[in-house]
C-alpha cells in the first residue's frame, strides 16, 4: 500500500475471518511452485510492511526478507521466485503493476489484496476520535464500499490473475482481526470501536473469500492463526500505532509473519 495510504493505520487491515480455506492442501501445490516458479502478488501484507529488515531493492515497496512469501521461498525453494508485493497497492495497483511477472508456468501465486482499497484509514481515524456511532457509520460505508467496488475489482483481478497463470495454484490470504477485545490496552479505542474494526474486517474476508472461490482460487484464512496475538494481547503480532514510523502501523511483525502467515500458507501448500 503506497505509504500515503496506509500511514496511519491503515491498509492492510481489515480481514479477516469468516471463512476457511476454499481449497484442499497437497503437495501437488508445491510440486507446481517447485516445478514451474512461484509469485507473490499484493499489498504491504504481503510485502512484510511492519517485520523489518527490508530488502534494498524496490524500496518504497518495503518488501522484507521475513515476509511469509520469501520465508516460503526459503524454506522450498522453488524453480524461481517473484516477490512482486508492493507497500500500498489496491486490487487495481497489483493488476495494472504486478502481472507482468505472471506466465503460463507459473504454478504458484499468492496476495493479499483489498485492504487498501475500502478506506479503511479513515475508518480507524473516525473510531479514534468520533466515538461509537461515527465509528459505526464509518464502518458500514466501508462495508459498503467492500460489497460494491471492491467487489468488482477483485473479479477483474482475480480474471487477469488466471488468465495470465493459467495453470497455476492461486492462494488468497486473508487479514487477521486487528484488536484483542477485553485485553490489556487502556488507552485508545473502547471495545465497542474495537469490536466494530474485526467486525470490518470479518466483512472483507468474507468478500475476498466468496471472490476467490468464485474464480477458482483458494482461500486462507488468518485469524485464527492471530488470535491472541491481535493488538492489546499479551503477545501482540501486530502493530499498533508507531509514532516514528507510522507506515508500520496495523501491519504483522516479524512473528505475525512467521508464525501467523507462514504456516497458514504452508499448510495449504501442502508442505511442512
């Protein structure tokens, strides 16, 4: 997500859970990586925004080497690697900027994507400081937003995606819950506006769900994964407010890519 977007909180969040995964896992997914290449698509989720030690090329993208793509890679080292992620980008960002990578042996490819795209930004700002019934209107615009043009670009992604790869493997991961409820913070947001937020986000999933199975591709819930380690848990992987790097914000740490995305997409590769 391009950093203007996120800042504050932004992007990358909203997903997360009301589905499982859509799709078996077999080791035919990594045999196909293996074999034919793997690439990874999508937003500053992807890319690792928030787990540091970021590669040098491609630097406003922020890729990091401890994003769940590149430890993937690492571990199963496939045919070739494509980290094509980018910090910022929409639905429409990786479709017009990202594709190129794409071919008809491609066997593996995974995003995140929609995120950055239902103004969510705004969202937490309004929860922050509006109160529960600002908070609430502004999270059924974003539902809104996610149940019409998001909608709609996720089709013409999700078409371009297949088109481009025709044979290959699609995982689509979602985004974990953003608060742990009834947890240790005792500033910010109450629960109520935390509560609306992982509502927001349950939403999104479900819409990037119904999208991927519609396609074809496979699903991979987080939230689970991240429960117990969301904002205001005793262990969070995820960032809360960064102050003095505000890009960081709401996005997974080094552990929330290790061990909250990473086993997610092994586990529907196929590979331990």
């Amino acid at each position: 997500m391009k950093q203007s977007r996120i800042a504050v909180g932004a992007c990358s969040l909203l997903l997360a859970s009301a589905c499982a995964f859509a799709g078996p896992a077999t080791a035919e997914v990594a045999s196909r990586a293996v074999a034919g290449g793997y690439v990874a698509l999508g937003d500053s989720y992807s890319s690792g925004v928030g787990a540091g030690d970021y590669l040098a090329s491609g630097k406003e993208c922020k890729r990091s080497s401890r994003a769940y793509p590149a430890l993937w890679a690492e571990a199963h080292a496939p045919r070739s690697f494509t980290f094509a992620a980018c910090n910022g980008a929409g639905a429409e960002d990786v479709l017009t900027d990202q594709l190129g990578h794409l071919s008809p042996r491609t066997g593996l490819v995974t995003l995140t994507a929609g995120g950055s795209d239902t103004g969510f930004a705004g969202v937490l700002a309004t929860c922050a400081l509006g109160g529960q019934s600002r908070c609430d209107g502004a999270v059924s615009r974003s539902r809104t937003t996610m149940d019409t043009a998001l909608t709609d670009r996720l089709d013409r992604l999700y078409t371009a995606i297949r088109d481009r790869a025709p044979a290959a493997r699609v995982v689509v991961l979602g985004y974990p819950h953003l608060y742990h409820l009834a947890g240790a913070c005792r500033l910010g947001l109450p629960d109520g506006e935390r509560g609306a937020v992982n509502d927001a986000v349950d939403h999104l999933n479900a819409v990037i769900a119904a999208r991927a199975a519609a396609h074809g591709f496979t699903f991979a819930d987080v939230t689970v994964a991240f429960a117990g380690h969301e904002i205001c848990s005793a262990t969070p992987w995820m960032h809360s407010i960064e102050v003095f790097a505000l890009t960081e914000s709401y996005h997974p740490t080094a552990p929330g890519q290790s061990l909250g995305y990473l086993p997610v997409l092994t586990r529907v590769s196929g590979w331990r």
